[in-house]
C-alpha cells in the first residue's frame, strides 16, 4: 500500500535529490519542454506546478520562496513576469505529460514534461518566407546573366 509516502526519493540521497529538482524545474522553465524518465517527470511537475501557482501572485514574499528554490533570478523574473501572467486564468494543470515510449538501454519510460500552452516551432513560417524571397533574387540573377 502507498499509505503516508509523500514523494518518490528516486534512489537518490537528499542533495542529490534536491539538485535535481533545482535542475530540471529551472530547464523546464527556461526551454518550456523537456524530456525525461516518467518517474522525474511526475516529481517534477508537483514542483512546477506550486512555483507556477505561487508565481501568479507577484508580491516580495513569493519571489523569495520561489527564488529560493531555484537559484537563477533569469528564470525567477521569466517565471514571474511570463509564465505566470499566461497561467492567470487556470486553476491548475499547468503542465503536460505526454509519453515516448521505452528507452533502449534500460526499458525506463520516456517522456516530455511541457507546459500546458507550449507552442511547437515547426519552422514552417521561416521556409515559406525564404522561398519567397530567394525566387525572385535567382530570377533577377538569371535575367541579369542573359543580359550580358
């Protein structure tokens, strides 16, 4: 039974532990997605979630505890001025699991922790709008080269 376990230690001793969240909440919150283990994301997101939830009332209070626990005031005034202000109107659920699979080595489940209104960056708008401006650069070109 699972009576009274509060987290997962993950195998892991205390700062060793605490380095890690420390981590993974500051990458997460830095590139917005990550991808790891299943079990890290599920401990991970518990984090995120109350930093994000504390973040969405800006007062000096709640910058030192948040700031606290992640050590990079880059990411604390993004996580403030950011994140939290697209998060105002949810009541929580702000993070997203969506799994991979198994990894090859050792069978661990993957998956990608994200925050709930991740935009993907396909790149497509970047290839239309340079084929658009390099096919009448390569006609100008051409037309040039018959010209003389």
């Amino acid at each position: 039974m699972k009576h009274r376990r509060g987290f997962n230690p993950l195998q892991r001793m205390a700062a060793h532990r605490k380095a890690l969240h420390r981590n993974m909440v500051t990458s997460l919150f830095r590139q917005e997605r990550i991808k790891t283990t299943k079990a890290k994301a599920l401990e991970i997101r518990r984090s995120a979630e109350k930093m994000i939830t504390r973040a969405k009332e800006d007062s000096v209070h709640n910058r030192r505890i948040v700031s606290s626990r992640l050590f990079d005031e880059g990411i604390v005034a993004k996580l403030f001025t950011n994140i939290a202000p697209r998060m105002k109107d949810r009541n929580g659920g702000y993070t997203r699991i969506i799994k991979l699979g198994e990894r090859k080595g050792d069978a661990a489940e993957l998956v990608i922790l994200e925050l709930v209104d991740y935009k993907l960056d396909t790149g497509d708008d970047k290839k239309k709008s340079k084929k658009g401006s390099e096919k009448p650069k390569a006609a100008k070109d051409s037309k040039q080269a018959k010209g003389k």
